[in-house]
C-alpha cells in the first residue's frame, strides 16, 4: 500500500498480526492500532511516518490529517535518497 502512495490503517491488533513480523513486540509496548503514511517525492515512496496507538485509536480522517506532518520528513529522506 505505501508504495502505491495509500496510507494504512491497522485498527487492531489482529490487523497488526497480518502485517508486521514484530506484532509481538508491539502490542507488548501497549499498542494495538497503527497509521502509516507513505512519505513520497515525484511519485516515489521514500520512507513512512508511523504513529501507534491504542485499539482503535485511528481512522480515516487521520490519515489526511497527518499527510503534511509526513512530508515534513521529506528533507531528510531526500538526502538519504
């Protein structure tokens, strides 16, 4: 998904058990919910910002919230690129 420049919404932890090796070490940190954003430059996905949380914590509207903080990241990416 964030290769194709679509965030992703886990909103449990049975989604993070579908996604990430590490759910384990995850949910032992107290989180059950995820947003990844795709950080992304002329059409290319150069990294993510990755927010955890509580179940259920994340949704839609979260997503388009945190594009901009996302991109703020892109300096430091670029120069990694």
């Amino acid at each position: 998904m964030l290769d194709r420049g679509e965030a992703y919404i886990g909103r449990t932890l049975d989604d993070l058990r579908t996604v990430f090796a590490d759910h384990e070490l995850i949910a032992s940190l107290g989180c059950e919910s995820v947003l990844n954003i795709p950080v992304r430059w002329r059409g290319r996905t150069l990294g993510s910002l990755n927010l955890l949380h509580e179940a259920g914590w994340y949704g839609a509207d979260d997503a388009a919230a945190c594009l901009p903080f996302a991109q703020l990241a892109l300096p430091a990416l670029l120069t990694q690129s």
